[in-house]
C-alpha cells in the first residue's frame, strides 16, 4: 500500500495513456480483421463489432483495476478477441507474399510428385504416342469439318495416325458437298479412331494388371498437360518478390476476384484433380489425395489465419508476429493492471493516489 502511494500522479496518467493507446490500436485492428466477414451485411459492420468489444474491454479494465477480480475475467477474453482479430489482419498483411511462394513451391513439389509417380504405369514413349494419336484425331476431325471436305492434310493426317497404331485406315475420298455431308464424316472418323486408340491402349498394357487402363492414360496424359503448361507460371509467382496489399486483395475477393497469382494456384490446383482423379477412378481407388483447393485462396481470412500460423508456429516470421499481437493486446494492459490494480485492504482514502481510474 505504501508503495502504491508512491505512485505519481503523472506516472498514473501515462500509464493509462498507454493503456487507451494500445486499446485503440487493437479495435482498429480488430476492425481490419474482420473487415472481409461484412458483419450486418455492410463494410463498417466491423466497426461496430470492434466497437462492442472495446467498451466492454475498457470497461471492465477499469473494474479490474479498481479490485473486482471478476472483471479481470471478462477483460482478459475481450482481449484475446483482439488478439485473434489482429493476428487475423498482421498476419496475412505482413506474410501474403512469403505465403504465396512457399504455397507456389508447395505445389509445384506436388505437381513433379505427381507425374513422376504417374510414369510407373506405362512408359513415357506409350504416354507420347498416346498424345500424339489424341491430337492427330483432334487434327483431322477439325480439318474435314471447317475446310471443304476431305483432302490431303485430313489423308496425312491418317497416315500418321495409322503408323502409330499399326492400322489400316483408309481415307474418305468424299469432299463433303455441304457442311452436314462433312459434320457425317468427321464424326464417323471421330468413333472410328476412337475405338483405335482404345485398342492401341489395351495392346500396350496387355500384361498390366490395372483397372481401366484407358481412363488411366487419359488423367497421365491431362498430368503431363498441365506440368507443362504451369511450371514456367510457378517458376515466375516464386521468384517474384513483389508486394501483395492485403486491403486490395480483399477489395477483389469482395468483387467476386482474386490475385493474378492465387487465381494461377487455384486453377492449378484444379487441373491437377480433374487429372489425378481420372487416374484415381482407373484404378479404382484414391491413389492420389485430392487437394481441393490453393490455401492462399482464403488469405486474410481466420480460417487460413488460424490454419497457417498453426503449421508455420515454429518458424520466426509468424512467433515475431504472435509476439507482437501478444505485447500490444495483452501485455501492456496486464503490466499496467498489476501496478495500478486495488489490493484488498484499501480503501477510498488510502487509495486516492493508487486507484487511477477514479480521478482520471
């Protein structure tokens, strides 16, 4: 008690100073934090919620200090609601960029994974012939159907075909006199080099025991596809140090929007399960894990907030954040508290210079 008396009256104030600092710095933030959620439907929703939050924080911070125990209670959970909903806003502001490249890292890791694995079916020269045979198919069927008819690009195209898979297709020597006469033809070719490639497939993996081995080609090849067609897009979202603003990329998933970037991660992502899981129903059962979705999809969000800061605790970047949250939502409001509080035993004279709240 003698100690508290000799407390200045400047120090008190200051020190209550502080206090209303780092509380309006912790409701603005909580505003931030949940920003992109739209309470009540509106944009500003967010401050009335932070709001809420920090009369009653401030309110029973004051009854705390003034000895009511059971305030401390209610001050402390206020507290972590502004400890969650500025980790919510520091974190992804700070580590958008960090978390993009190691997701595009992350991914690309997979992606290799994947299609290596995949190789184990059949050999790579089976994969190429099959996507040549997809392609020369694809070629000659658009040839008859948008030129007049069939002529030699359409007949070499066949003959490329036929040398792959060893058969005797012969050309149509019918030009097509109308575009319905040519729709025939390309879609009678369409099955017929269909049920070659069929036949081609079950030849090459005659003594295979796998399930359906076209279906299986079908997601290798896709793989393949889309190991070619993103590994340069991952190659630059890596090596890319540039800075994602987190109130903008709110602004854009408001919009129905993403970043440039995630939006490559996302379809990613997709190709890579539309692909394993052909390779998955093939053989009838999930040999490859369906991933869903890129995780920075829902950066900025508690949901990926709360799910990142859990795996990455161990790493520096995301403690030194933690810390900082901790330090300015409850640990300078509970330093304050253990020396400004009323102990038991003190009454309203012997009190008049420790109990700060009264007199300010």
């Amino acid at each position: 008690m003698e100690e508290n008396k000799k407390i200045p009256g400047i120090v008190q104030l200051g020190a209550w100073f502080l206090s209303l600092i780092v509380f309006a710095v912790g409701f603005w933030h909580t505003h931030l934090g949940l920003k992109e959620m739209r309470p009540f439907g509106s944009e500003y929703g967010s401050i009335a919620i932070a709001a809420i939050i920090l009369l009653l924080l401030i309110i029973t911070y004051w009854f705390a200090v003034n000895g009511r125990k059971m305030a401390l209670i209610f001050y402390v959970i206020c507290g972590l609601f502004f400890f969650i909903f500025n980790l919510n806003y520091f974190y992804p502001a700070y580590m958008a960029r960090e978390l993009v490249k190691e997701e595009a890292i992350a991914l690309n890791d997979t992606l290799q994974k994947f299609t290596n694995k995949s190789q184990s079916y059949f050999n790579s020269e089976t994969i190429e012939e099959l996507t040549n045979l997809n392609t020369l198919k694809k070629q000659l069927v658009d040839e008859v159907k948008n030129q007049t008819g069939w002529g030699p690009r359409a007949t070499d195209y066949l003959n490329q075909f036929n040398f792959i898979t060893s058969g005797n297709q012969k050309p149509n020597n019918s030009l097509g006199a109308s575009q319905d006469d040519r729709d025939k033809i390309a879609e009678r070719y369409a099955v017929l080099l269909e049920e070659q490639i069929d036949g081609f497939i079950l030849r090459k993996v005659a003594n295979n025991k796998i399930g359906n081995p076209k279906t299986i080609l079908d997601g290798i090849s896709d793989l393949n596809d889309v190991k070619q067609n993103y590994t340069e897009k991952l190659k630059l979202i890596i090596e890319d140090d540039s800075e994602i603003q987190l109130d903008s990329l709110i602004n854009l998933r408001q919009k129905g929007d993403n970043h440039p970037q995630i939006k490559v991660l996302q379809n990613l992502v997709t190709d890579i399960d539309n692909a394993t899981k052909k390779i998955n129903e093939g053989n009838k059962e999930e040999i490859y894990p369906i991933l869903k979705e890129a995780q920075t999809r829902n950066l900025g969000r508690i949901k990926h907030t709360v799910g990142s800061v859990s795996k990455r605790i161990s790493e520096t970047d995301t403690l030194g954040i933690i810390l900082v949250c901790l330090f300015i939502d409850l640990l300078v409001p509970l330093a304050i508290y253990l020396l400004l509080r009323k102990k038991e035993g003190d009454n309203d004279d012997d009190s008049s210079s420790a109990s700060g709240p009264d007199s300010f």
